[in-house]
C-alpha cells in the first residue's frame, strides 16, 4: 500500500485544529483523527440546565495576543474582557482584607524568589519561606495555575510561563470549548472514534493502526496530551524513546470542575468569586453567578483536584457544598443542586489537566517538540515553550508543526 496521505494529524484538540486549519488550504493531502466521538479534547463546552459550561478551558489568558481571540472576532463570537472577579473573596467571608493582602504578598514574594534567586533544585518548593504563615495558600495557587505542589514543580518552567503571561484574562460566554471546536476548517477529512494504537516507520513513512484498520502516510503530526504519550496507550516505535521520556518528565497536572446549580432565592451575587478556606491546599475556589448565570463554579486544583478523582464526584459536591455552608450558611445547602463534574484525570484519551515540568526538567519541552526525521511531528500545549497548559499555547504548538510539516513536504507552501 503506498502512502497516499500526506499528513496525519493525530488528535482533533486545540493544537489538532490549529494545525489542521494551517494545512487544509494547501496542496497537502490531509487526514484528522481523533479516538473520541468529538472533537476539542480538553476543550469542551457542555450544554446543560440552558447554560453553556466549559468543563476545561474556560479563560482566553493572555488575551490580547491569543489567537482564539482573533479567531473568536472573526467569526462572531462575543468575547467579555471584564476582569476575573478570582482576586476577590465574597464580602471578606473566611478571609480578612489584612489576611487577603497578607496571602497575597507571599505568593507575590514567592513568585519573584523563582524569577530573581532560583532555588539551585530547581524544585519551586525550594523558594517557600520555610516558616511562611501562607504556603497552604501559596500551595492552593500552585494548585490551580499549575494543576500539583510546589514541589513538584520546575521553578524554571513556572518562571517561563509567569513572565509571559499579559494576564489578561477574558472569555467567550458562548463557552471556549465552543469557539474551538467551531474552528475546525471545513472541509477537512475527519475520522472520530478512531484511537491509534500504534506507529511505525515504514521505508515510505509512517504507518498508525486503529481498530478500523492501518493508515499510511508521509508524516505524522501527534497533538496528543503527555499523559496518553508517556502512559503506553500508542505504541511508539523504540526510535521515540526519547519523545515518550520527555512526555513523562512533563506530566499532566490535576484540575477539575465541579457546578453546582443555584434553585431559588439564594444570597448569591452574580460574577463574584469566594475562596473556600485560604488556609486549606485542596480548597476549592469558587467562582459564583457567572454571567449572571444561576451556577457555582467550584474550581478544584492539586490535591484537590484528587478529591473528584480519587472519590468519585459525589464527594467533589459534597466538599464544595461544606465549604459553601461554612461560608454563606447552612440555609444554602438546599439551594445547591449538583449538576455536572468533570474527571479529566481519568478520562481515557486524555489523563489529566495541563501540563507542568517536574524539578530539573524545563527543558523536556523543547525536546518534545522536536520533528523525528522530518517525518513525525509533536504539537500540543505541553510543547510550547512559555504557553503550555493554554488552548493558545496549544494553538500555535499546531500551527508551529504545521509549518515544520509544510517545509519538510512543501516547501514552496510555507
Ligand atoms: C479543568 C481544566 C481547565 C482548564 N482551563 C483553561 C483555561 O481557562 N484557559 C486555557 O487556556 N487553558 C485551560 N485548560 C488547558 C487547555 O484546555 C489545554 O491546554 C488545551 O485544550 C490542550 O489542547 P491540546 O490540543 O494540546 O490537547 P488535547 O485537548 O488533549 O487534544 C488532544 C486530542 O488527542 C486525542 N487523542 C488522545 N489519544 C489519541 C489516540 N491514541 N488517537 C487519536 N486521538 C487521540 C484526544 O482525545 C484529544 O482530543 C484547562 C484544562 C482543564 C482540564
């Protein structure tokens, strides 16, 4: 069989769109797979109770230079550019104007400790102030930003990302997963459902096998997260050991979601945000009403996150309810109806959140996303150099392969 397809870009998320969107205009011959029944991946805006709710990427972070931005005016999506009302707590509910200042200047302190005096570890821990009234809180915040501990994590990579970052922060009330996935080019040869089992190189190319038979082609374009990389569910021939160590060294962080739906009266004001306890690593943050909507966004980050995945979601709404009645009052229970959780560290395909470097390992990055033979090509957000565990990062980690892929294959096209 000879390899009738030039490209085959294996994944259909922000980074499989992206690069897919790059290459359907050209001369290429292109092919997109995806092993679920949609596409977007870690995308995904879900219709429920009459409200558009992203269960992953939700903030346009960076705005004002993120493509989806571009994309989202181009193509008539509203975009709302107010502030994160996520620097803010409730009426000071749990969380004093002193404490709030005080908590935030130690994670601020923290913060340009990495930047200005780098621990020699590399290990971002390594810059706490060991008796530091506030690294439960700075620790919660790493929970969230980066998905595990300071610990865990590259002080290096955590830099790279901070320093990047506009910090404007804005959103598609039509949801993001939506933008995304509405950004697919059309027409474009798409295969749902199609997981690739394995890859191989072939004297011609690359050949993938799934259950609906083998595909040949010149090249292979992975977008696929680390954790389905590094994790054996595609097997990769031994000359990409070094991509599958690199995944490995870049794991995916641990974040979920759970909303609560508001019935009836409640004390809740729309697009206000409340910590659950400050104090507390696995607390969640809770963003309430947004857009006015009646829903509570319990954001669970870190070890936090391991409370939905590791006891199911029942336990997820349990903890947000508890810490929404020590805050608000026992009356509100019977306002909070749970409505959907999400348990992306356990969803097939996909394994975890975002990704950060583990201590010593910032440059795992550019390892990854290095071509193997002008024939296999790695996208996705963890490949990005400052960007990662963003739907732009992954976007221009699509679009950054595809151009590799246009040079190898066609030069004139680039
Ligand atoms: C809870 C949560 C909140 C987030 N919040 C934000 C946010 O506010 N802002 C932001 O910018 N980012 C956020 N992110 C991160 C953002 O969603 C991701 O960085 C981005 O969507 C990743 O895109 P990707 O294309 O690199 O990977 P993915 O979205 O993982 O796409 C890879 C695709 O490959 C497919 N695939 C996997 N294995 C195979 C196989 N064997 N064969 C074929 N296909 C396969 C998967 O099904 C998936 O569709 C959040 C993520 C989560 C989970």
């Amino acid at each position: 069989m000879s390899a009738d397809i030039d490209v085959v870009i294996v994944g259909a998320g922000a980074a499989g769109i992206a690069a897919a969107r790059r290459l359907a205009p050209t001369m290429l011959s292109v092919l997109l797979i995806e092993a679920t029944a949609r596409v977007g991946g870690r995308a995904s805006t879900c219709n429920i109770a009459n409200m558009p709710l992203d269960l992953g990427c939700e903030w346009l972070h960076s705005a004002d230079r993120n493509h989806w931005t571009r994309l989202a005016e181009a193509s008539g999506y509203a975009i709302d550019q107010r502030d994160p009302a996520w620097v803010s707590q409730y009426r000071d509910l749990g969380f004093t104007q002193t404490e709030q200042s005080a908590a935030s200047q130690a994670f601020a302190a923290w913060s340009a400790r990495l930047m200005s005096a780098p621990p020699p570890s590399d290990c971002a821990a390594d810059a706490l102030d060991p008796d530091g009234e506030w690294n439960a809180f700075i620790e919660a915040m790493s929970g969230f930003i980066s998905g595990a501990a300071p610990n865990r994590l590259s002080a290096k990579d955590f830099v790279a990302y901070d320093e990047a970052s506009t910090d404007n922060n804005w959103r598609a009330p039509a949801g993001y997963g939506a933008l995304i996935a509405s950004s697919l080019p059309r027409p474009i040869d798409l295969r749902l459902s199609t997981p690739v089992e394995s890859i191989e190189l072939d004297r011609k190319g690359v050949k993938l096998e799934t259950p609906a038979g083998a595909i040949r082609a010149r090249t292979a374009l992975l977008t696929v997260s680390t954790a389905a990389l590094a994790g054996g569910a595609i097997k990769l021939p031994s000359c990409l050991e070094a991509w599958r160590r690199a995944a490995a060294l870049l794991p995916l962080g641990r974040n979920e979601k759970a909303f609560l739906e508001i019935v009836g009266d409640s004390p809740f004001e729309p697009e206000t945000h409340a910590l659950g306890n400050p104090c507390d690593p696995r607390t969640g943050s809770y963003f309430i009403r947004p857009f006015g909507r009646p829903v509570i966004e319990c954001f669970l980050g870190g070890e936090g996150a391991g409370i939905i995945e590791d006891a199911g979601p029942a336990a997820g709404f349990e903890y947000a309810a508890d810490q929404l009645v020590a805050l608000f009052g026992s009356s509100v229970r019977r306002r909070l109806h749970p409505l959907i959780a999400t348990c992306w560290g356990r969803t097939t395909f996909i394994g975890g959140a975002y990704s950060y470097a583990l201590p010593g390992h910032a440059a795992e990055r550019a390892v990854l996303a290095r071509p193997f033979e002008q024939r296999i090509f790695f996208a996705g957000e963890a490949t990005h150099p400052h960007d990662f565990s963003t739907a732009h990062g992954a976007y221009h980690s699509g679009f950054r392969a595809a151009e590799e892929v246009l040079a190898a294959l066609a030069p004139g096209q680039l």
